[in-house]
C-alpha cells in the first residue's frame, strides 16, 4: 500500500437516540437528564484497533497473502452530542472495510433501553433488509437495460450497490486493480453514471406509482373487538374516518352474552346485537358476531381455530385489535387470539387500540394518534346506541382518554394505536397520524 486513503474505506454508522427513554446515562440505562442552561455537551473518544499481527484484507481481489506490514493505525472514533432536551446523537467511524453483523447488533443496543424501545434494532434490520432489496433492484434493473454483463459490485454492508465508472479507471482505487481481461465486454463508458441514474429514477417513479395505487386502493379494515360497544368506544373515531373515505370496515364481536341472561324480556345477546348493528350503521361499519358467552370464550385451540379461519375467509388488510395487557380476560382474550393469529399466519398489518386505559387497558404506549374532532360527534352517537351499558358513564371515561391523547399529540381530541411492525407489501391505515409532543 502506497496510500492508505485509496484502500481504505471508511464505514460511517449514525445511531440516533430519540424519544422516550432511550438516551441514557453513561454505563447506565437511566435516561440523560436535560440541562437547564440551554447547552449542548459533546464529547469524543478513540481506540487503536490496528491489529497486532498480521491479518488478511479486503479491498484486493487478487490477494495471495496476508498483510506485512502497518503505515498507519487504524482507529475507531467517536463524537457524541447532547441537545439541551438529554437526547443523544452518536456517530461512529472506524477505518474499515465494513463491520460484521455480531458487532453492530450490539451496538444497536448500547444504551438505548432496547427492551423498552425496539427502534434502534428495527431501523437496522430495516436498512438490512430493504437496502439489500432496492440494490437487487438496481442490479437487474441495469443488467436488463444495459446488459447482462454489467458488473454489479455489492459492499460488505449489504446495504447500497455500486457500479464503477470510467472515472474510478482513471483516478485509481482498488475497483480499478481488476484485471483488464475480468472487464471484457462489460458496460464500460463516459455515460454509466448517467445511465445509473436514469435507471434508479425510473426505479423510483415505478415504486411511487405503485405506493400511489396502494393508497387510492380501498381495504378491507377489521375492527376486532371483545363485546359490542368495545369496537365503538376504542376506534371509533377511526372506523368513521375510514367509512367516509370509502373503505370497508367490518366491527368484529367475539361475545355478546352471558349465558342465559336477560335483558328486559328479551336474551341479552338479542339485546346487544341489535345495539351493535344500530352503533354500525352510524359509523358505516359491516357487524360480525361470534357466538361466544362471557364465560365460555377462552384463548384455546379451538378459539383460536374459529378466529383464523374467519380472518382467512375474508382477507383483511389490516385488523386493528385489543393491547393484550388488559384487566377484562374478555378483552386480553380477544387480543390474545388475534396476536395468535397474526402470528402464525397473518398477512395484514396489526394493530392495537385501548378501552379504559388504567382501568381495563394497562401498560399501553402507543406510537400513533389520531385527531378525532371531526368525527367525535359521530363517534359518541354510536356508542350511546349501547343503552344496555349505561353510555352516559363510559363515555365519561373515554372522553377524559380523548382529551388525554389529544394533549399528548397536541389536538384538542384523539385516539391513540399502536402498529406492531409495518409488513412488506401490505398497506398501513390510510389516515394521517400524529406523533406524540415533544
């Protein structure tokens, strides 16, 4: 080596700790605590990581034996900033090809309470996967155009193709150290550049086309919910959203009874569904009733059996459901077995909604708000349908809930959710969601 800058190349990882929880304290996972003079803190660090003996390569194809000797010391460096809020930004470099994955799945971990907060690990397997998918893409997309002998070279990392120019023929770098011969015939000329751009901007015109029609393409919505009235007072406000912008809604009730009980002359289960029916229309929702009893609904085999084949009959795009951390067994049911189902054969997106949070729904962090006040009216309308259940006191509670998630996203009334994990290919709510105030 002659000039360690043209063989070496320098890997550049950016780990953002943001939100609730998740920049801590040094050695510790108690989160850093905000200044009260409005002043940035940073720091840096390095370490020596030059081995000690003498080791294999990368960069040169060609390579017949290890390294033998050392120009310079090889480094990983840090800087770490503090805004006057306590978050931290941290940007690491080391003078390396690329790092192995047993490595960065720590790192993706240090000090950012993975256990509370699972970003920092699902924004690295999401760069894995869909970096690896989008240079597949380019790859065939220019072998196609330009011919099947275009040379594609993948970096370490998995994450980004690169295709040389002639322009790294005439600077150097060790893609140029390829033989002559290796190169025959391959698409090699003063508009690669050019033509690689052309492609990727056709690439992603093809994929916003594609999002452009998921979006305008109406879905199949499920609303699952334990008892009639949970559907309503949870994600009212959303089914009517989703109604008036078209899309089929279908309020789903695992149980409407208690065993023999009745109401008035009448069998509660009677009772109950018509109040659902009624609370449906005026949200523009289709009832579905499972003929469970309070007592009998149980998260077992054949439960969940029941549950599955319903969800694969009809094919929904999304099912929005009870957060399982729940004090009614009928609600920690009910989510239970739609977790179950997601599980092991879902094809949809997964969504949790909260009733009575603290004092039925316990635990709930949720990620998504949504601004009901258009649709609040509607939304009450339908829960007071449920005359059975005495509305006026339950609205009570859902309403404080409404002005509470509203303060957290800054409207004046709001539902919160919680998405499990956005799956490839299948369409998320087609509402527009909040984050939470900072």
């Amino acid at each position: 080596m002659n000039k360690v800058s043209l063989h070496t190349v320098l890997m550049t990882m950016l780990v953002v700790f943001a939100g609730r929880g998740v920049a801590a304290e040094p050695g510790s996972s108690r989160p850093a605590k905000p200044t009260s003079d409005g002043v940035w803190k940073a720091g840096v660090a390095q370490v020596d990581i030059t081995p000690s003996e003498p080791v294999w390569m990368a960069g040169y194809e060609a390579r017949t034996n290890p390294a033998a000797g050392r120009l310079q010391p090889l480094y990983a460096k840090t800087l770490a900033l503090q805004d006057p809020a306590g978050k931290r930004l941290v940007l690491i470099t080391t003078d390396l090809v690329g790092l192995q994955a047993k490595f960065t799945d720590g790192l993706a971990f240090m000090g950012c309470g993975a256990d509370a907060n699972p970003l920092p690990r699902r924004t690295v397997e999401l760069c894995q996967k869909y970096g690896r998918q989008l240079a597949d893409a380019v790859e065939a997309a220019l072998k196609n155009e330009l011919g099947a002998s275009t040379w594609v070279a993948f970096y370490a990392n998995d994450v980004m193709a690169y295709i040389p120019s002639l322009r790294v023929l005439q600077e150097g770098g060790y893609e140029a150290t390829i033989t002559s011969g290796e190169l025959a015939g391959s698409c090699w000329g003063p508009q690669t550049e050019e033509n690689i751009i052309h492609k990727v901007h056709e690439l992603v015109a093809k994929v916003r086309g594609a999002a452009e029609n998921a979006s305008s393409r109406k879905l199949r919505v499920v609303v699952f919910g334990a008892h009639p009235d949970d559907p309503e007072t949870g994600g009212g406000g959303l089914i009517a959203l989703l109604a008036k912008a078209g899309h089929e809604v279908i309020a789903a009730y695992m149980t409407c009874y208690r065993g023999d009980r009745q109401i008035g002359n009448e069998p509660e289960a009677v009772v109950r569904r018509r109040e659902a029916a009624a609370a449906c229309q005026i949200l523009g929702a289709k009832p579905h009733f499972f003929d469970y009893a309070h007592e009998k609904l149980m998260a077992d085999a054949a439960a969940f059996e029941t549950v599955s084949l319903w969800l694969k009959s009809i094919q929904p795009d999304i099912v929005v459901t009870h957060w399982p951390l729940d004090t009614h067994p009928n609600h920690h049911v009910t989510g239970s077995l739609v977790w179950q189902c997601y599980l092991r054969e879902g094809t949809w997106n997964l969504y949790f909604f909260e009733v009575m949070t603290d004092q039925q729904t316990k635990g709930f962090r949720p990620e998504l708000y949504l601004d009901i006040e258009t649709v609040r009216e509607i939304k009450q309308r339908s829960c007071f349908r449920h005359e059975s259940q005495k509305p006026d006191s339950f609205w009570v509670v859902h309403e404080e809930m409404h002005r509470r998630r509203g303060e957290e996203c800054g409207v004046k009334s709001a539902e919160a959710y919680f998405l499990v994990e956005a799956r490839n290919g299948r369409p998320l709510l087609p509402v527009s969601f909040l984050p939470k105030k900072k």
